[in-house]
C-alpha cells in the first residue's frame, strides 16, 4: 500500500497510509503536502503555534520524556486540519482546550512515515473544528530518539545519569510534536520533572542554580524560537557564574575548569555587543556535556551546549564558544527559514566568530583560524559536486544533514569577508547591525537576504560590487575568482621549518614549538599527511609527547598520522580517544581512516562495538558508515 513517490519534490502531494487513529471519530484527509519547507509536513502558512507549553518526566529507567505538550495557534483563514512533525511518538490522546480548560477530544491520525524519507518521521493529522485555538497532546517518546541522548551512570564522570537533547537540524520532532520548521517562532514555557537529586536545564528563562529536591523545574522562553532551538539538559549538575550574565553548567568534576577556561564569556558577550548590537537574550550560559556530545557546541538560546574536550587548560579552544554566542545574533535572532539556506546562519556566525576572536586575542589568531579554515575549505571542495558548492543549495529530497559541510561555514564566511574587503568594515558592520535590528526575531530566506542587501548596502558605493558577482557567491559552484583569501605569514614560517625537518637540514629541537599557537600546530600536522614513517613518528613524539597532548584538535591530527602510520602508542591513545569521546568532527573521520587502511577495519569494528553503548545516536549512524556495517536499528526494522 506504499504511494509514496521515490523522492518526494517540493511541493509534492503524498497520500499515508494510516497506523493510529481513533476509531470512534470520523476519517479525515490524509494526504500531506510537503509544503515551503521540504524537511517538515506542517501547514504552517494556514496555521502556526504561537506559543507551546511542555509538561514533561523524563524517565531514566525507560529513556523516555512523557506527558504532554499545549499548542497555542493562530490561523490566518480557517484551518481544515493541523499537520504536525513527529518521529516515533507515542500519542496517547489529543484534545481541544476550551477557554476554561476542560478538554474535548479531536479526531486525529499519525500517518506512516515515508520509508524512502525515513528521517522526516511521520505527520501527525489533527482535524481542527471551528474556533480551536488551544490544543493538548498527550504523548511519549521512543527511546531510540535521535534528538536526546539517554547516559546511565557508568557513562558520566559524578556516576549520576545525563540527559541532553539535539534538536538542530530536524530532531525537535522526535521529543516534541510541533511544527519542526525554522520558517515558525514561537514563546514557550515548560514544567520539567526529573529525579530528584538531578537538576534539569533548559535554553530558556529560568535555569536552576541549586538542585530542587522535589525535582521539578519550571522555564519559560519570551522570546520567540524556532524548534531546532528547543534544548533541554538534564544531570548531576552544578553552576558557577562567570560575570553579570553569564555562567557555566557542568556536572561537579568539571565545574571549575569549566569555568576557569571561559572566564571570558562575559568580554565576549561584550564584543559582540560592540560589534553588532545588543544582546537580545538577557543571559548567556553555557552547558558543559558529557564527551558523547556529537557536536563541538550547539547555539541553543540562552544556553549554549558544548563539547567538554575544548577545556584544553589554556582557552586555546575558545573560537568555539564565540561561534556558539555569535549565533545568539546570526541564527537565533536572524534565523534561515529552511536548511537550504543555511549559510544565513552558519556563513554569518562564521565571520562573526572570527571577528570576536580579533576582538579578544588579536589580529595573528584570527587571521590564522581564518587561514586554516579556508585551506580545509578548498582542500573539501576537491571533494565535493557541484551542486553541494553552492551556498543556496536546493535539498528537497535529501536529508538536511546533508547541508552541514565547509560550504555554509566558510564559503559563507568568505562571501562576507569579501564585502568588508569592497564596502571597508566600518561600512559592513553599520550593514550587519541593521540586518540584526531589521529582522531581528524573524525568519528569513536567501532571497529575502538579497533583497535587503540590494536595497541597503549596495547603494553606499554603486561600484563596489555588483548583483551578478553576489549571485555568484550564492548561486554558483566553487569560490569565484576575485574572492579575498585569509593568508597568515606565520604559516610561511611553520612551512619552511617542516621542510627543513623533512629534508634532513634541522633537529626536530630546532623548531621553536614553544611560541606556537594551536594553528601553527595544525598546519605543521596537517601538511604533514601522508609523508611520514612510524619511526619519524617516534622522533617527534619523543622531541613533542604528541600522543599525551590535552589538546583535542592537535591530538585529532596527532592520531589521523598515527592510523597512516600505524604507530603504536598512537594507536593505542586512539583507542581510548574514540571509547570516550563521541563528537562527531573527529569519530566519523578516525573510522574513516581506519577503514580505508589495510589492518584498521576490523580492529575499528571492535572498537566501535564497544564504544557504540556510550555514543550518541548520530555518531552511531556515521560510525556505521564509515565503517560500513549495517545499522543494528536498520537491521530490527526490516
Ligand atoms: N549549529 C551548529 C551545530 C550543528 C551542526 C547542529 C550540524 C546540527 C548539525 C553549531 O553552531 C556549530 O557549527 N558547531 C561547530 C563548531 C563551530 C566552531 C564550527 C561544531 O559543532 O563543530
Ligand atoms: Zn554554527
């Protein structure tokens, strides 16, 4: 009874086959139109949630979050039915909310989801009468959801279990069953109960700093929000400011380190006031995660989820978190309306982060930050199609996942950074902080952005550039020809002293590694790729001690020439490195590296079956391809 097309296109009508429903309640129309937004099923043009209210337990013992969640609604003209995202929900019952509270129920269906587009999940069909403007939805979760991870006590370092959420790009649907579009805003607040000595968290108003000992913590968000910034965390968890407006969240082993690393949370927040406005969101905290986070840092409002492996010891790490706060303007404030149009937000906070690292530690560290990921740049688009080169890319029919390459990040960042080199700063930065105050709290797309930037900045100099070269920045493949290129001359420097090394004319003793910075250790590494022997390894170790280096991202290129090598100690730190941590910058390329070698596929499968309890379901999923092992998951549902 499938009817699905292969690849459902923009704009494609589906007809589902039903699985739940009601039965004493009447059939209702169960074609679903991928609408605007071709990753969500949600009618949002004809009617939108304004607000939400979550009243949820979260459940360690079943990995689950229950109870229900309220919709406030708003229809422009009267709405037949309210189509909603979900992905393996339990719903248990829906009802309208009359004005006094008293609930009538609604007939409703959870359509199949669409086996070819699996990670969509499956619409949820609500019949809407006349007059409903307050809904309930009673609900469980799965516990295999993708956007939470379920941690037990073995796998934390207080021996208590841990609780965070992933909703970027499309996951809020696998916890909640809302409108999983950036195109909708919408102010929530949440009455959240845990176990009582746990301390839940959210990206919103109202963050504990003591754990409440009957384990119920209430939030609200007043600002309007997109789902992907929906973000809950839940754990031994214990606070420590870092000034005014600003603090960290970590559980009690990490706390101070935490918040001895970024002590400057407060002078940043303060830069990028300077830079490009006043800070919209009253507080800026950071969560501090377990190692399984599979990311480096999520933006999520008011509270910023990040990795603990940048707590290097010496805030070297630190571009992170400015990433992170600058999204606070460029993603959170101004946010892309669908994942197409991605480089709105990560383009915009790539630029943005650099500039508050100028700000902070100077002209060398930025521009060197800004070499690296330009170099990594042009060394993925040798990869990449065509189609994936383009900042503006068309993703119906494909897995949103899909978008995050170097392509949104830092072709974005170069678009940008050619508009200051012909506009001057001054100019660009005046542009930027009307963009922040024009939109702000708004959703917008690529076209909307050109648009604003036709009407607003291109007239201050007519002949600075013109429509053709940005829409060939958007619109095209490849960097165009006259892009503005960040060149650090440290690099040259570091260039010289590895060939020098490598063609036996200086002592590695000789390279004067104490004055570098973690870029020049990068670049010395990363140009080191497939021209050394394990003894050159054991040299340097022994000149270095590169395999016990605290720092993740020198150690991450430490171990990709330990795997081409095949040094022991190498090897063996790799080992330890991928049982403990599970972001997904470093895994998914270490198996990667592992499974191309002659000798690593099998010890990596091994390895990765032993590691699989602690990780995340995302690092799952790109282990297993990297590897190319079927998905245990996969298997079951077959
Ligand atoms: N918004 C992203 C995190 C993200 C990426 C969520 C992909 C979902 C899919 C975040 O702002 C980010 O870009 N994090 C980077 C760090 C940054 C310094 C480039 C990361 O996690 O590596
Ligand atoms: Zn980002």
């Amino acid at each position: 009874m499938k009817k699905f097309p292969a690849a459902p296109m923009l704009g494609a009508v589906l007809v589902v086959m039903l699985t739940a429903c009601d039965p004493a309640i009447e059939p209702i129309d169960t074609t679903v139109d991928l609408g605007a937004d071709p990753h969500s099923y949600a009618n949002y043009e004809q009617v939108r949630i304004e607000h939400l209210a979550l009243a949820l337990t979260a459940d360690f013992s079943d990995r689950t979050l229950s109870g229900h969640v309220t919709l406030d609604l708003a229809q422009d003209d009267l709405a037949e039915r309210l189509v909603l995202d979900t992905w393996r929900l339990d719903v248990r019952d829906i009802n309208r909310v009359g004005p006094d509270g008293e609930l009538k129920p609604l007939s409703w269906r959870l359509a199949d989801s669409d086996p070819e587009n699996e990670y969509l999940g499956a619409p949820l069909i609500i019949a809407m009468e006349r007059g409903v403007d307050r809904i309930r939805i009673d609900y469980t979760t799965s516990p295999d959801a993708f956007g939470l991870q379920w941690l037990d006590g073995q796998q934390t370092t207080s021996g208590e279990p841990f609780l965070f959420s992933q909703s970027q790009p499309i996951f809020a649907r696998t916890w909640v069953p809302l409108q999983d579009t950036p195109a909708v805003r919408y102010t929530f607040d949440a009455e959240i109960t845990v176990p009582s000595d746990l301390m839940a968290v959210m990206g919103a108003a109202g963050n504990p700093t003591e754990i409440q000992s009957d384990g119920v913590y209430e939030f609200n968000m007043p600002q309007p929000i997109p789902s992907y910034l929906m973000a809950i965390g839940v754990g031994k968890l214990e606070f420590e400011p870092t000034g005014p407006r600003s603090g960290v969240y970590a559980e009690p082993s990490l706390v101070d380190a935490a918040a001895e690393e970024f002590s400057e949370l407060e002078a940043m927040i303060d830069a990028g006031e300077a830079l490009y406005g006043p800070y919209r969101w009253d507080r800026y905290d950071l969560l501090i995660l377990p190692p399984s986070f599979p990311f480096g840092g999520m933006e999520n409002p008011r509270l910023s989820f990040i990795t603990p492996t940048v707590i290097a010891g010496d805030k070297s790490l630190t571009a992170l978190i400015a990433h992170e706060l600058a999204h606070s303007w460029s993603g959170n404030l101004v946010t892309n309306s669908a994942w197409q149009d991605l480089w709105l937000n990560e383009g915009f906070t790539t630029y943005f982060e650099n500039r508050i690292v100028e700000a902070l530690y100077g002209p060398e560290r930025a521009e060197m930050e800004a070499t690296l990921d330009r170099i990594g740049l042009q060394e993925e688009l040798k990869e990449l199609d065509e189609a994936e080169q383009v900042l503006a890319r068309d993703l119906s029919g494909q897995d949103p996942e899909q978008a995050f390459n170097g392509v949104p990040y830092d072709k974005g960042r170069l678009f940008l950074l050619w508009l200051e080199d012909r506009f001057g700063r001054e100019t660009l930065d005046a542009f930027l902080r009307q963009y922040f105050d024009h939109f702000a709290f708004e959703s917008i797309d690529t076209e909307e952005f050109i648009a604003y930037l036709e009407a607003n900045l291109l007239p201050q100099d007519p002949d600075a550039v013109s429509m053709e070269q940005v829409r060939e920045w958007i619109f095209e493949p490849g960097l165009p020809g006259y892009a503005v290129l960040p060149a650090s001359g440290a690099f040259d420097q570091v260039d010289e002293w590895r060939r020098q090394w490598l063609d036996g004319e200086i002592e590695l003793s000789e390279i004067p590694v104490d004055e570098w910075t973690v870029s020049e250790w990068r670049h010395f590494l990363l140009k080191l790729g497939d021209r050394l022997d394990a003894e050159q390894m054991a040299a340097m170790d022994a000149e270095f001690g590169l395999t016990g280096t605290g720092n993740v991202e020198i150690l991450y290129l430490w171990l990709v020439r330990a795997i081409e090598t095949r040094y022991e100690p190498g090897i063996e730190r790799l080992e330890d490195f991928l049982l403990e941590v599970g972001r997904n910058k470093f895994t998914r390329p270490l198996y990667e590296e592992l499974a191309a070698t002659d000798w690593g596929r099998e010890w990596a499968i091994d390895v990765y079956q032993r590691a699989k309890p602690g990780y995340h379901p995302l690092t799952r999923q790109a282990a297993e391809r990297a590897l190319g092992i079927a998905s245990q998951e996969n298997v079951e549902q077959r």
